[in-house]
C-alpha cells in the first residue's frame, strides 16, 4: 500500500486520503487527524474535493471530540467507540444534519468513517464518501478497516522517525554546542594559565591588562571603587583617562556596574549607549566578600556561549590576587611609615640619630621638615570624627600614591580623627596642600567629610618636630573652630604664633572680640586699622596706596584711637591690637 512507503507527511496524509476511493472506487476520501490536546479533529488531507471544502469544514462545522456542541456526528462517534460509522443518505440522518449544508455544496451524499486506531487508542479517522446514496458492503467495510491499520501503521512510523529526526538533530546540537564549550574552556583555560604566567613571574595589573585584551581583542579597564583607573590596555594613559571619564558619565553604565555587584556575577549590555564598542562586559572583583574593582571589557559580548565569559571571570580571580599583593605591600609600607611618625610623636626614638636610621633612605630629619594636620568630622556633627576601615585604607592609599608616585619625601599616617603629614621643605606647600585635598575628593564618603588643614612652622630634628606637629594641630582646630575651606599656616602669625599653641582658643577668641569691640559701630575704622597693619605701620605707604596725604593717613589714625580709647604711639597697644586684628582677620575670612 502507498501509504505505508516512507514518505514526507504532506505525501503521506494524500495517500492515505485516497487510497479508499482508489481501491473501491469512492468519489471522495477525507483524513481526519486528531489535535495535540484532543479536542477536535481536523482536515488533515482530501481527495476529490475542492480546497475550499478544508476552508468551509473549519469555519462552520469544526467536529469536536466528545458530547455536546459538533460532539455527537459520526467522525467523532467511530474515533470515541472505534466502531465504523455507514451512513447511506446524509439528507435522511440526524447524526449529520449540522453539516447538511457543506454536503449540500459539495454533493456528498453516502459516507463511511472509519477509526484510526494504534495500540488500542484513535488517533483519527478515514472518511470515504459517495456523490449518491451507497449501501457499503461488508467487502468494502473490512477493506477501509483493513486501510485504516495500514494508514494507523504508517502514521505512527512517520511519528517515529519525525520524533527520531528531531532527536539526532538536538543531539547534534547538543554535540556542537559541547565541542563550542569545550573549545571555549579550552581557550578560556589557555588565557587563564597565560596571566597565571604573568602573575606569578610578578607581572603587575597593567601587563594582565594589556594581556587580557590581547587575547580577547577587546580593549580592558580595570577600575576601582570610585572608578579610578587601576590598569587598562590603552596606548597611552590619557587615552585610557579619556575613556574612563565617558564611561563614568555614562548613568547606564553606571546602573549596570551597580547591579554585577549586587548579583556578584558578570553582566554585558549592547545598548545604544555603547554604539561605540558595539558592546561592553562587566565583572565585578570581590576580595574576601569586599567589592575592589570592576574589568570592563569593551567590545565584548557575554551573551554568546564563547570563551570570553569564563575568560574573564578566571582574570577577576587574578585582579583579585593582584590587588591583594597591593593591599599587603601597602599595609606594610604604610605601618612602616606610620611607625615613623607614631614613635616620633611618641617620644619612642631615643635621639635624631635613631631618627634618622628609621627614615632612611629617602628622609632625613636632620634637614628641615614641616608637620601638616588634616581634622576630619561630618559636616553635620560638632564632634570629630574617626577615619576607620576601608575608608582609612583608601585615604592613605590616595596619600601614598599621590606623594610617594611623585616621589616627594612624605610621610603620612591616619590617626583617630587626625591625618598627620610629615614633609620635607623640598616639597612645595602648594603641593603638599594639594595632594591632601586631592585624596579628600577621592576618598569615598569624602563628601560628607569636612577635612581643616592647620601647618606648622619648618623645623628639624626630634623637638623641632614634635613642637611643629604641636602647632600643626594647634593650627588645625583653629581652623575647624572658624570653619575655614582655606589652611591655617602658624608662620602666618609671626611671633604670635607661640600664643596661638601655649593659649586657648576661647581666651584668644573673647580677647580679640573685647578689644575690637568699640570699632565694630565704625568698619572704617577696623579696616583702616588692618591697612595700617598690613603695611606694618608706615604711614607714607598707606598714604601713597590710598592716594592722600600723610597728614590725612595720622588724622585717621588719630581718630581709631580715639574711639578705642588707646594711645596707638605704645608698643603694646599696637602689639595687642595686632594680634586682635590678625584673630579677628580669620573669622573675617571665615564669614566672606
């Protein structure tokens, strides 16, 4: 029988819908199929009749399986009790009178139907039909039941082998797609063991950098925390800055990076934001559960099954080593160097030859040195407040890469609510100043951080600097006192300043207020009074800067004292008066 030659199913389901009309002469033959949730059966092929008849068949007379509705004609009466269903004149028969109008149309009149049936179960039926009334015969009974067998037979081994094709290929699939993952760890491992290399033969993160990217094709970031540059594979590092600085910008990034942390996995985007590499990758670094860093691989794409993904996060465990090498050699150097400063403070060095000894080879304390105190507290509290944890860590790493990458002889140490420097006078003040309030910028939480700067005068040797770590901190709480955004130098007061480090700020305060008081209903006055003490008394050049006379210069001198009630032309007045106006000068500052 055709219909049981292996065949495509559309060549199938044709034979079978003719073979019944072939063999006895039928005018019409219809495959009934059953749907995958057996709810209907469906026109699966005809023989004989128009292709409007499959259209018509679905939109008006659909033959549900069961009771009800379409449930009781004779298709689904021979698929639900697998019985044969003849009926000679479709005019004359209930059981078909819902489709009395499609056999109208397409002159169908006698009809046999028949189950198909597989291991006990239907699956569809056989359908013959006639243009005239028609007594089927028992011959053409057992032959259309006998044609059922061989189309259930056929059926099922189409179901076989399309069940059987469809395996091979998922296992071909599956197949590729192992040689693929295979090929990608194979490639991924060859990479890993390449920056192992690297590692272990003390390549540091710029060289892991410049090798990830060579072996992905991708230009690499390695960023910190605060997205500073930490490595990259750039030809240059102003490129690399660069791009670090769009990226930085860029909100989708940054929303991105925030979500790989707090998934802890990696994570790739082919957003219009990133047109420009085509796509970007991201994996976090986490060292002891901590988050240090980030790899941006730019124009790498995570979402296919490559090697790049287990490539990366393989190098995210080398970042990780390598930033905890860094983590370990700062710590160290940097207990060093707050040893230093600790045992000077201390008193622990016996004489500046033990000194000396400790801060070899790039400090000499013998030469002149200056102390410079930052005191640090939350803009909102009136109390100090202690720099802790990983905060400490990233401010005193931001100092040593700042002063040490310069090479500039510092020592700094982070203590209680204080950051003490030491600095030789060979480092510009300017430059000192500005390393430090680089590092407070930097510094994460940095913005909730007020940092006031107090300097001490240069000095040499044990005592001197302890006594200008003394006026450094002197000077410091001054400045946190009158709020200042500008440091306080101790030279700035002259001899004033042993004042300002053996007296308390309270007394200096009340004093100035006090002796300035009778000037405050006459600011002509007090500004005069500080002209005549920036110009250090001479009366000739405050008369030649304001363009008047001389006489005109002692008149208004002359008048300030009156109204303090002092006599200007003592020594002691004018030293009082000085220092009130140098005091009153910093709240004036302060204020503006």
């Amino acid at each position: 029988m055709a219909a049981s030659r292996p065949s495509s199913p559309s060549e199938l389901f044709a034979a079978i819908a003719r073979s019944p009309a072939l063999a006895l002469n039928f005018d019409f033959g219809v495959l009934l199929l059953a749907d995958e949730a057996r709810h209907e059966l469906e026109v699966a092929e005809t023989f004989g009749l128009p292709p409007a008849y499959r259209a018509r068949f679905a939109e008006r007379t659909p033959i549900r399986i069961g009771p009800g509705a379409y449930g009781n004609g004779a298709s689904n009466r021979a698929y639900q009790t697998l019985e044969q269903v003849a009926i000679e004149d479709c005019r004359n028969d209930r059981e078909v009178e819902q489709w009395l109008p499609v056999t109208k149309e397409f002159g169908v009149i006698g009809m046999l139907t028949t189950p198909i049936v597989f291991d006990g179960e239907a699956i569809g039926t056989l359908n013959c039909f006639t243009r005239t009334a028609h007594v089927f015969s028992t011959y053409e009974l057992e032959t259309v039941r006998m044609l059922a067998q061989h189309a259930a037979l056929a059926l099922e081994a189409a179901r076989i082998r399309r069940d059987d094709v469809a395996q091979l290929r998922k296992l071909q699939r599956a197949h590729e797609e192992l040689a693929l993952r295979t090929e990608s760890l194979r490639k991924s491992e060859s990479i890993h063991e390449r920056l192992r290399q690297l590692v272990l033969s003390g390549g540091r993160l710029a060289t892991l950098a410049e090798t990830l990217a060579d072996s992905l094709g991708a230009q690499i970031l390695i960023v910190g925390t605060e997205f500073e540059i930490l490595a990259h594979s750039y030809v240059s590092d102003t490129v690399a800055l660069s791009e670090a600085s769009a990226l930085g910008d860029n909100e989708r990034l940054a929303f991105l990076v925030e979500a790989a942390i707090a998934k802890k996995s990696s994570t790739s985007t082919r957003d219009a934001d990133f047109s420009t590499y085509g796509s970007v990758s991201i994996v976090p670094v986490f060292l002891m559960g901590e988050y240090v860093a980030s790899i941006l691989a730019l124009g790498v794409d995570l979402t296919t099954r490559g090697f790049e993904r287990p490539a990366l996060e393989n190098a995210s465990t080398l970042v990780a080593l390598e930033l905890l090498k860094d983590r370990l050699r700062f710590d160290s150097e940097a207990q060093a160097r707050g040893n230093i400063i600790r045992y000077l403070l201390d008193g622990e060095f016996a004489d500046d030859a033990d000194l000396v000894q400790a801060g070899q080879p790039l400090f000499d304390f013998r030469r002149p040195h200056r102390a410079l105190v930052v005191r640090t507290r939350i803009a909102e509290s009136r109390e100090s407040t202690p720099i802790r944890g990983e905060h400490r860590r990233r401010i005193e790493k931001r100092l040593a890469k700042g002063f040490l990458g310069k090479n500039l002889p510092v020592l700094s140490e982070v203590i209680g609510d204080t950051i003490v420097l030491l600095a030789s006078d060979e480092v510009p003040l300017h430059d000192l100043e500005a390393e430090v309030r680089n590092a407070h910028l930097t510094a994460r939480e940095s913005s909730r951080l007020e940092w006031r700067i107090g300097i001490g005068r240069s000095a040499r040797g044990i005592s001197g600097l302890r006594q200008a770590h003394v006026e450094a901190r002197r000077c410091a709480l001054l400045a946190e006192r009158l709020m200042s955004e500008t440091s306080i130098n101790i030279e700035q007061f002259g001899i004033f300043g042993l004042l300002l480090v053996t007296s308390e700020l309270e007394d200096l305060f009340r004093f100035s207020r006090e002796r300035l008081s009778p000037l405050r209903d006459h600011p002509a006055h007090l500004q005069f009074l500080r002209e005549f003490f920036a110009a250090d008394g001479r009366i000739k050049d405050i008369a030649e800067t304001d363009h008047v006379h001389v006489n005109t210069v002692k008149y208004r001198l002359r008048r300030v004292g009156e109204a303090l009630g002092a006599d200007l032309r003592s020594a002691d007045v004018l030293m009082e008066l000085r220092l009130a106006v140098m005091i009153d000068d910093l709240r004036f500052a302060r204020d503006a």
